[in-house]
C-alpha cells in the first residue's frame, strides 16, 4: 500500500501540512509520497479519483485501489494514517 498527500504549496493550508509529512516522518520512520495538483501528474491523479477538496491524503492499494481517504482540514492523526503504510 501507499499513501498519497495531495496540496498546493503557497496555500493557507501548505504549513499545515509539510508540518505534518515532517512529524509523520519523526514518528513513523517513513516517507509520504506528495503530489502536487497542478502538476501533469497531478491532474491525472485529481481527475482518477475525483478530487475536489484539498489537501487530500489517500490511502492506496498496490493496484490503485481507494482504500481510505481523508479530505480537507483537519488532518487525520499519524496513527490513523501509518496503518496504510508499509
């Protein structure tokens, strides 16, 4: 599995955030992947799963398929979050 964590930088939001990837890190030992949604990545990923609110961070199986999603602010807590992680 993995987990994907969708947001603009230069947003209210984006301090929010990179603080959170930061502390997610210190706790779990593990990295988040980050997608920004202006990107041509990013706007393939958005339209895949329909993505309207940001930030978005997705759990995801290895297939792609949607296992957990959490939209907008706040943001889940790292425990919620590190048991999609491998």
């Amino acid at each position: 599995m993995k987990v994907v964590v969708v947001f603009k930088d230069r947003t209210d939001y984006a301090r929010q955030v990179t603080d959170y990837i930061a502390d997610f890190k210190r706790q779990t030992g593990h990295d988040l992947e980050t997608l920004d949604p202006e990107s041509p990545a990013g706007i393939d990923f958005t339209r895949t799963y329909d993505l309207m609110i940001l930030p978005a961070i997705l759990a995801l199986s290895d297939d792609g398929m949607l296992q957990n999603s959490w939209l907008g602010l706040p943001l889940p807590t790292i425990s919620e979050v590190s048991y999609y992680v491998q």
